[in-house]
C-alpha cells in the first residue's frame, strides 16, 4: 500500500461500486462555484494541466481529453458516408466540437449543451478545446439535448454525438428508449448515433448491455461498442457506442482515414480497425 506525502494536494475521485480511486496532485484550485445544474470545481495540476471536474467526478485534463474526444468523433465521422450536419448534446467543455470541425465536408455542427458555466469556463481554462468555437459551420446553444431533439425534423441530421456526463441527473434521460427513439427520427435510415457509454471493465453486463437494448428497441439495428484508453475515467479505461438503423456500424472509410488532412493523436485508421475488435468478455453484446 502507498500512502500519498502529507505536504501534497490530491484530488480523488472515489467510485465506491468498485472500490476504486483515482487521484491527481493539485497544486491550486482555481474556480468552484454551483452553477444552476452541478457543481464545478476547475485546478491546476502538477503534470496533467487543468482539470475540471463536475459533482465530484473528473471531466478533462489538458493530458489526456485528446483520447475521448477523438474517439468520440472520428469512428463515426469516417464511418457516415458523408457526414454533413451534426449534433453534439453535452459537450460543453467543446473538445469534441473541435474534433467534428476538423472534418472539412461539414456544413453545420450545433452543440447543445444544458449548462452554459461549463462552456464559458472552459473558454477561460481550455482554450485549446474552443479554438474551433467560432467557425461559421457552428452553433453552441444551451438548452437541454432531451427537449431539443424532439423539435428536430425528421431525417435533418447525419449525426449526433452523446458527449454526456453519467447517467444521472440531467443525463438521465440520454440513454432510455424514448430519447434513442426521438435521436432515430432526427437521423434519418442512414443517420448514426454516438454515445459516450463508460467503462467496458465495470459497465458491459449492466449499463451499456442495457443501453443496447435499449437502443435496438427503439429500431437502431447495428451497433458497436469500441473500447479505448481513458486515465482519468473510473477503472481508467472508456468507450463509445455507436448505432444505425441503416449503416453497418463496423464498416468505415478506411481509405479516408488513411489520407485524413488534420492532426490526430491518438485515432487512425488501423487505431480504428482494432478499437472494433471485440474482447472476449463483451461478446454478450452482440448475441
Ligand atoms: N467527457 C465527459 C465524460 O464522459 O464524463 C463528458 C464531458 S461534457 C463536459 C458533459 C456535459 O454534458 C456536461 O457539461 C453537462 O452539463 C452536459 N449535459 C448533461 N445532461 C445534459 C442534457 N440533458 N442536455 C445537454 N447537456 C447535458
């Protein structure tokens, strides 16, 4: 057993359902307050940059966020035939907007994110996360995801990002049927569907078996789980989910991914080819 030096600060996210903690030494606190949805807390970290954290629980670092939100964009913007208008619902520290907008086939992105604090912190703080905030192609809104798609028109958009904190509070609502119904009737048959869908070590019999099951009940035939590296998150490793009614989810433009024209860090084709490849233990899924 370890035991953390007196004259340190740590902050440590603690999941009880497993046992486990995580923790960052933080050399300053540099904003908290309670905004009308969660509790925001931002530091300064000796070795990971900023962080923020919400109600308790670790959102980005400058370290490490490149992992998520590449992952939580690029699978699915290569594997859309030719993503054009995009949804992003959360998001609001605007990392994955910044990714969406690398792809340079894109005409309109919106970001509808229910808590406005987050995004004019991370304008402060993350200011690498928003530099892509005021492309002409996006629109940052701040109302609730769950009310703003049902006003979508039917088959308006190729695709929608869940970029979500964890199913409680006001994200409840991001991971029932009745939401995923509403995501499939903005999309359209050949539409996709991302949703951030936590750890595959402490979440694939119970959140996101259900999650797929739910998903498939309100008529996404294909779906796809892809596993990817994410310190900060509980047990340190993350995933996404990414479903269509028409689409085969495992499919993508290898090619494209191949020759892409931005930077990445952490995706690439062949990052893309094995975060498909399914671990013994999430084979449940696809039975
Ligand atoms: N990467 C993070 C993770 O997996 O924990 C998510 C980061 S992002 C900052 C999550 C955002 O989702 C939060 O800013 C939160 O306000 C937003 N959010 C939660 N429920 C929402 C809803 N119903 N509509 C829109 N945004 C929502």
């Amino acid at each position: 057993m370890s035991v953390m030096p007196e004259n340190e600060s740590w902050f440590t996210e603690v999941w009880s359902p497993e046992g486990s903690a995580f923790s960052l030494e933080v050399t300053a606190k540099l904003h908290e307050e309670q905004s009308a949805f969660q509790h925001i807390e931002i530091y300064q970290t000796r070795h990971w940059g900023k962080l923020m954290v919400l109600d308790g629980c670790y959102m980005v670092t400058d370290k490490d966020n490149f992992l998520y939100h590449e992952m939580m964009t690029h699978p699915a913007l290569f594997t859309h035939p030719d993503p054009k208008k995009v949804l992003v619902i959360g998001g609001g520290d605007c990392g994955t907007l910044r990714e969406v907008l690398r792809h340079p086939g894109l005409e309109q992105v919106w970001q509808v994110e229910i808590d406005e604090r987050v995004t004019r912190l991370s304008e402060i703080h993350f200011p690498e996360l928003c530099e892509a905030n005021g492309d002409p192609r996006a629109s940052l809104l701040f109302e609730d995801g769950i009310a703003w798609i049902k006003n979508c028109q039917p088959g308006e958009l190729d695709l929608i990002i869940v970029d979500s904190t964890d199913p409680v509070g006001p994200a409840a609502g991001l991971f029932n049927r009745e939401f995923f119904g509403h995501c499939l009737r903005a999309l359209g048959d050949d539409g996709l569907l991302v949703q951030q869908s936590e750890s595959p070590l402490f979440h694939t019999d119970n959140l996101i078996a259900e999650m797929i099951g739910e998903m498939r009940a309100a008529g996404f035939e294909s779906h796809h789980t892809l596993p990817f590296p994410q310190p900060i998150y509980p047990s340190g490793w993350w995933s996404c989910t990414l479903a269509s009614k028409g689409l085969t989810v495992t499919d993508f433009r290898e090619q494209a991914a191949r020759d892409k024209a931005f930077e990445t860090r952490y995706y690439n084709a062949d990052i893309h080819r094995g975060a498909l490849a399914v671990p013994e233990f999430m084979k449940t899924l696809y039975r």
